[in-house]
C-alpha cells in the first residue's frame, strides 16, 4: 500500500469548504482522472476514473462522515483506496485548512511505475488545488450533503481485511 498525505488551506469558513466536498458528483470538474462519481445513497459512492490510462470503477463506502470536520471511506469493490478528508477552521472561521489522507493499492506495472514516479501524488496536489480555485472562486457551495455517518465497531478503513 502507498500512502498519501497532502493540505492545502482555502479562503472559505469551513461549512462551505465541507459542504462542497460532500458534493461528491462534482468531483470530476476539479479531480483530474475522475470521469463519474455517483451517490448510489447517503454512505455509497460508484466511481469512474482513469488511472495510469486504464479506466478504472469502483464503489466506495463512507464510514464516518462528522459535519465540518472529516469524511473517510474505503473502497469496497474494485481498485484499493481508503482515506480521509479533514477539516479544520482557522481561528477567524475564515477559511479552512483541508487534509487528504489516503491509503492505495497500485495495481500492474504501469500503476506500480507511476506510484514510483509520484504522479499519483502529484495528482491528489493538482486536485487540491483545484479544488481551492473551484470553491474560492465561486465564494459559495454548490450544495450541501450534511449527513453523519458514524463508524460501527473499531473498522479501520485502511485495513483491507474488512474489504468486501
């Protein structure tokens, strides 16, 4: 497994930095790679992207979504992935410092080369910061998804054995 961790702070109070990155259809016109994200219901996600030139899907599972603060998945089918998405205020409540974790599973050589070579890395920053023109140049969320999902038991969604 591969580990990513990147921040990037935004110029939005936190609600508005969470609720557009709940939003999760939106996805495609700031994550590079990413054609389709689909909410199947309030903790399920279908997934389209390429990755390394190979279309990819998958369906992912949100395990703990806190309102303003963080949502964390884990894939549940198809290509290997889990993180979490945290956010925290600034002390003004003007903007918003934005942390992606996340956890993946390089399949073939050309995604173990590309893992490698840090594009994937490269990738998640691109996203950031589109993300951060996305949201500071609109000012406003383009919607709100404001659902708490609470984690059942001790389930680390990185541990892959609790993938189904």
């Amino acid at each position: 497994m591969s580990t990513i961790q990147k921040t990037i702070d935004v110029a939005v109070p936190v609600r508005t930095a969470y609720d557009q990155w709940t939003q999760f259809e939106s996805f495609p016109r700031f994550m590079e790679g990413v054609e389709s994200v689909t909410q199947l219901d309030g903790k399920r996600l279908h997934w389209k992207a390429e990755i390394a030139g190979v279309t990819r899907e998958w369906d992912a599972q949100i395990v703990d979504q806190t309102p303003d603060a963080r949502v964390t998945w884990r894939a549940v089918d198809g290509t290997t992935n889990a993180g979490t998405v945290s956010f925290t205020p600034d002390d003004m409540g003007r903007s918003t410092q934005v942390t992606l974790e996340m956890e993946y599973k390089p399949e073939g050589i050309v995604e173990k080369v590309g893992d490698v070579l840090n594009i994937v890395e490269r990738r998640v920053e691109g996203d950031l910061k589109r993300f951060k023109e996305f949201i500071e140049s609109r000012g406003a969320e383009t919607g709100a998804w404001r659902g708490d999902v609470k984690p059942t038991g001790d389930v680390d969604p990185l541990d892959e054995t609790h993938r189904h």
